[in-house]
C-alpha cells in the first residue's frame, strides 16, 4: 500500500462543492516521485476543469435547461467515479503513477467529447431515479435543447424520437400494471411485495437499455444504430415478458369467468329444482344458461382473438381497457339482451334446424338446454361484433319510436 490518501478537498469560501470530487494527497512525511506528483497534478488539473465546466449548466427553470444541466453533472459524476477508481487501483500498487495519469488524460477526454455532444445535440436523454431507491430507474425524459439554433434532427431521428418515446410507454405501462395488482385485496404481503419487486426490476433493466439506445441514436450521430438497437430491444422484450404478460391476463381472466359462471349455473340449478314451475325464474332459466357459457365464451375469446402479441400490445391488451371481470360482466348483460330479443320474437336465428325462437317455447322439441349453451358461448366469443349488433339493434328499435 503506498503512502497516499484519499480525500475530498478543502473548497474556497463561498464554492459550492461538487458530488464526488476528491484529491489524492501524500500521507505526511512521504515525497512523491517524479511519476507521482505528475498525476497527482492530472488528478488536480481534471477537477479544476470540472469545476469549470459546471459554471455553464443552464441555469432556466424549464424541462430542457434542467435535463441538460443533470445531465452534465451526471457526466461530471461519471468521471469522478472513474478517476477515484483509479487512484484507489494506484494506492493499492495495482497500477503505476504513470500508467494512472494516462487514464486520467483518456477520462478527461472522453468527458470533455460528451460535454460537446451534450451542447450540440438537439435531444437529451437523462433517467429518472426511483424516489426510495436511487439506484433504480424510474422513468426517462427525452427534452428538446433549445440552445442548439440548428435544428439538426433529420426524418429518421424525428422517427426514433417518437419510437423511444412509444417504447419507453410501453415498459411503464407494464411494470405499472403489475404495480395496480399488487393492490388487490386478496393478496398477501408476500406476494404484493414480489409483485413490486417485479415492477421495479422490469422498469429498471429495461429502461436501462433505452436510455443507452437514446443516447447512441438522439443525443449521438449514430441514429441508424439507435434504430437498430430499438428494433432489437422490442424483440427481446417481447420474448422476454409477452408469454408471462399474456398468460397472468389469461388466469385472471378465467378466474372471473370461472366464478360468474358457476354462480350463473348454481342460479339456473336452483331454478330447475327448487323453483316454481310457473314462476319467473323457472320460465326463464335458460336465460341463465346462456349468461354462464357467456363467461366461458370471453375466455375463449381473448385466446382465440390474441394469438401472438406484439411488442405494442403489451400496453394494452384490449382497446376498451376493461378489467377482467368487468369485461365479463358486459359481456353477459349483452348476452341477456340477446336472449331477450330471441324471447320477445323481435329477432330469430335459423340454422339447420337449429331455432333460436324455441328457446321461450317450454314444450319445443330442440335441446332448448344446448341452444342456450351455444347462444351463451358464440356471444362471448363474437365479445366485439356483439356490441355492434346489439346497439344496432336498438338504434333501429329507437328510431321506429320516431315514426
């Protein structure tokens, strides 16, 4: 171990100190050599520059200046942490003082290279930390730099802006579903806790690799690597998270029909057998059946519809946004108004010798039990077009009011 410390130093009255700045100082008695105190003096030279530097962060109060001025700090920072490795590789007799001070040089010149980028560059791209852990990213701004006059931006980089951009939605969107079921009331601490670690690591590696891409294709002249490196991105998220995402939609999707369905079933036993036979529940039982296969049918819906998921449809499963069991539950009430127009007569369905008008006919001779089944099951299947048709239906029944 050689004589030398690590310290952050004294600043001048009225400086304010940077985040990570230090010196590398001789313990007392030790005269360094020749090699020594040229890096040392490497070591002096780089931070006064930094602090140099940081005279010109933008000091406006808008979302740009802000960006671009964390973003040199974090550059500033980045070096440091470099540097200080550096010289704890040199007190621990790992590197030498001269092979030390050419890694200051080379750090130094690579920080003043994104300096430049930083300022010339229309784009800056700087993540967001997550509020309890700052070693987590939470979020990514892409700000315009309104000091660059010369708007530099070509076609293909305006198109990965707007690419990242749908990008960087998509994997919050998904870290943030996961965070809504965390909240469910019929989850363990336990698991909510797994399910909030799962959010934050998604949101964490994947945001991670974008601000990389933004940062080669926006901020930097590489914007074809940048698209490249996107198009790769979407792949590997897909392959990566598509089969679980689609899979949890799927179980929470058939739990909720499996439990409306069997409470629509339990209805219509209880109605077969323990009802009046010239009640209104007994007469309209089948209503019943076709309510629960309707529950069946929305589950096979969604599997049959959505096949494969691109990386877009990770976001958003359905266009309508229904949670699961609110997307069943309309999907049965439509069900209802269906098997209404079959009951009333306002509308018949022949197929083979298949009769949906049978089905209010108590002494028809067709399986009214499977009609109703099948009713109840092409409903929730046929979700989308039911909504149309039955609307239809009764924006035709409203307008007859009319004349």
């Amino acid at each position: 171990m050689l004589n030398f410390s690590i310290e952050k130093p004294n600043n001048k009255e009225g400086e304010e100190p940077m985040l990570g700045e230090f010196i590398l100082t001789p313990k007392p008695g030790h005269e360094p050599t020749q090699d020594q105190a040229t890096y040392m003096g490497a070591i002096c030279r780089a931070m006064e520059r930094a602090r140099y530097d940081s005279k010109d962060d933008p000091g406006g109060d808008d979302a740009a200046s802000t960006a671009l001025a964390q973003a040199r700090k974090n550059r500033r920072l980045k070096m440091f942490e470099e540097l200080e490795k550096e010289a704890k590789d040199f007190v621990a007799e790992k590197i030498t003082a001269e092979i030390a001070a050419d890694k200051v040089f080379m750090s130094r010149g690579s920080y003043l290279a994104d300096l430049d980028r930083l300022s010339d560059s229309l784009f800056v791209v700087e993540p967001k930390l997550d509020d309890e852990d700052k070693k987590l990213y939470a979020d990514i701004t892409i700000d315009i730099n309104e000091s660059v006059k010369d708007d530099p931006a070509d076609q293909a980089k305006q198109e990965l802006y707007v690419s990242l951009n749908n990008a960087i939605t998509v994997v919050k969107t998904v870290a943030q579903r996961i965070e809504d079921r965390a909240s469910r009331l019929w989850m363990t601490k336990i698991m909510r806790e797994r399910e909030k670690r799962l959010a934050q690591n998604i949101r964490n590696e994947y945001l991670r690799k974008l601000v990389v891409i933004g940062r080669l294709g926006l901020q930097g002249p590489h914007v074809e690597h940048g698209k490249l490196a996107l198009s790769a991105f979407r792949a590997e998220f897909v392959a990566q998270e598509a089969g679980r995402i689609k899979n949890t939609y799927l179980r929470h999707l058939g739990v909720a029909s499996g439990i409306f369905s069997a409470l629509f079933f339990t209805a219509y036993i209880m109605a077969y057998y323990c009802s009046n036979q010239n009640g209104f529940w007994y007469t309209h039982k089948i209503v019943l059946l076709a309510a629960g296969s309707a529950a069946i049918g929305t589950w096979l819906s969604f599997s049959i519809r959505r096949v494969i998921l691109g990386f877009d449809d990770l976001a958003i499963l359905e266009e309508d946004r229904l949670d699961p069991s609110l997307r069943v539950i309309f999907v049965i009430f439509l069900t209802i108004v269906v098997c209404l127009l079959f009951w009333t007569g306002a509308m018949n369905i022949e197929i083979g010798n298949l009769r949906t008008g049978d089905l209010s006919n108590p002494n028809s001779t067709l399986p009214t039990g499977a009609i109703a089944l099948l009713v109840g099951v092409f409903c929730g299947i046929s979700e989308r077009a039911l909504t149309t048709a039955v609307s239809g239906r009764a924006a035709a029944f409203v307008k007859t009011l009319g004349t």
